[in-house]
C-alpha cells in the first residue's frame, strides 16, 4: 500500500493537553498571527493559480481580516499549532456565498473533493480536518440525549448539553468504513482478476471497490465478508489489513482490506449496486481517469480516494 493517501499526514500538533486551558485558547485566537481557514456549507477557501505547474492552496487569513471573519462564524474550532501558530477553522455557513467571499477578500470556495488530489503536502489533510469539524459542530447542535442545547467548549472539540439538571458531554465522532479490493486467481478462465462495482448514482462508467459501514458489534474482517456477501453474493477469505484514510466527506473513516474470493457467481443487491464484475489488469489498464470526458469506457475512482490506491496496488503486485 502506498505511503502516502490523500486527507492524510497531518503534521499539526493537535494540542490535546492544552484544549481545555481557556487562557491558553482565548489567546491564540486573539493572536494576529494565528491562521485562519474559513469553511461555508462545507467548502474549503482556495487559492486557484492559472499556471498548470502550481497546485490549487489553501487561503491563510492572519490579522484584522482573520478577525472580522472570525467574529462572522457560527464555530470557531483551534485545530492544532504549529510551532507558537495556532491553525484554526472558522464556519461561516451563515451567510451567503457573495457575502461568505467578500469577506474573506480572497481565493474561492471549492470542493476539497475536486481538487484534493492536486493539492501538495498535508494540505488537503488540513482542509479535510477543518471541513469535518465544521460538519460535526453543524450537526450536533442540540443534545441527543434529552435534546437540550449544546455549547462549544474545549476551543471547538467538545459539545456541551446545556440542560442544567443532567448536562452531557459530546465529542466529534467518526464512522467506520470498510473498503475492499476482492482478489481472484482466475474466475473466469482469463487469470487474475478483481471484483469492481458501481452504485447508479455515480458519474458514467466509473466502477470501484466494494464499501461498507461496520455495523454495532463487529469486528472489522467480519464487516468486509458480510459488506461483499451482502453486494455481491461473493464470498471470501484472507482478509488483510492494507492502509486507513481519513474521509470526511462527510465524517467516515475508511479501513482499507484485500480479500480472496472462494466463489466466483455474482448476484448483485440493486438496493446497493447497478452492476458489479469480474475485471483482469489488462482491462483495468483500459479505464479512462473519473474526469474523463467524453465518458466513452468504464473509469477509474477518484485519485484522491484509497479505493484507486487498493486498485493500484494490486495492479502492481499481479503484474510485477
């Protein structure tokens, strides 16, 4: 598996210890040299640069005009320092897409999705850490236990139920995906192969990795074979673990595994697929990229996803 997955390898210090000190808090974010990330409705602030050669940035506010933004945020969340640097991400989900981009004075609100994977370092991680606190804070604004208000606390990584007789504590959370390459020596008489299929609301022609979310009282290799047997009535053994990645589009986790198959009939939920197959490398060495157009053949998922990384890499392993 490849070193490197997108939204990965953060190199913030997340300052755990350090969260619940309101000193500590009100005085970065008072800080001109603190950095600010705006997020509205779940896009990113970018920098987009004509010349091919420079990947898309982040937009970096500091000083009067991190403030003003600030104060305009319905959530302000301290996502880490750097060094004295605070980096925080500020919700400014509340206004409109005009006054959102006024306000920031520069760049362009983006989907990190579109452009994650041109992005350089742990940028995109950065972004996605951002996005995803701001899409738990927006969630979770009432409490779900007794549906009391709740109130930001520990500079933006704790929610607390305001109910004063029996207050409750609600921390970000994340959910489990499982996401697996299926392996096969030779189902159908033509050599190695694996297992691809594509849900009807995905863009044409783009087929993928089987998915999953773990269910309640699940280990994670019992989610993979039930997620494959579920989809595909294929069933499986040798689950590995290959590699993890943070996708917070919106708050999930995906667990990356490859498996080998011990039955080769397929029999698709159409619930779940429109169509699932057999694929050897040399026809996945046909595939068109997923921003291909016209989409005149079958295409691979996204660059930035770990499903085209567990494709890769078994590429790489069958063919040497």
């Amino acid at each position: 598996m490849a070193k490197y997955l997108n939204y990965s390898g953060l190199t913030l210090d997340r300052a755990a210890a350090l969260r619940r000190d309101e000193a500590w808090v009100a005085r970065h974010l008072a800080h001109t040299q603190t950095c600010i990330l705006p997020v509205w409705q779940g896009r990113n602030l970018i920098h987009t640069f004509e010349a091919a050669s420079r990947p898309p940035e982040p937009v970096v506010l500091t000083g009067g005009a991190a403030h003003t933004l600030m104060g305009e945020a319905g959530t302000v969340v301290i996502l880490g320092v750097e060094g004295e640097t605070a980096y925080v991400a500020a919700d400014i989900s509340a206004l409109d897409e005009d006054a959102a981009t006024a306000l920031a004075g520069t760049g362009a609100f983006e989907d990190l999705r579109r452009i994650g994977a041109l992005m350089a370092g742990d940028q995109g991680a950065l972004l996605a850490y951002a996005r995803g606190m701001a899409h738990w804070h927006a969630r979770h604004r009432f409490c779900g236990v007794c549906g009391a208000p709740t109130q930001s606390r520990d500079a933006g990584h704790m929610r607390q139920c305001l109910n004063a007789d029996n207050s409750h504590m609600h921390f970000p959370r994340t959910d489990p995906a499982v996401i697996m390459l299926v392996a096969h020596d030779n189902p159908e008489g033509h050599g190695p192969a694996c297992l691809l299929g594509r849900q009807k609301k995905w863009i044409d022609g783009m087929y993928s990795t089987l998915a999953g979310f773990v269910d309640p009282g699940e280990s994670l290799e019992e989610a993979v074979a039930r997620e494959v047997l579920e989809e595909s009535t294929i069933r499986i053994t040798d689950v590995r673990y290959q590699a993890s990645q943070p996708w917070p589009f919106p708050s999930s986790l995906m667990l990356g595994f490859r498996a080998m198959a011990t039955t080769t009939d397929i029999t698709i939920d159409r619930r779940e697929l429109e169509d699932a197959r057999w694929f050897t490398p040399a026809q996945i060495r046909a595939f068109g990229e997923w921003g291909d157009e016209p989409p005149s053949k079958n295409r691979m998922p996204r660059k930035d996803s770990i499903a085209r990384h567990l494709i890769d890499d078994w590429l790489g392993d069958v063919e040497g």
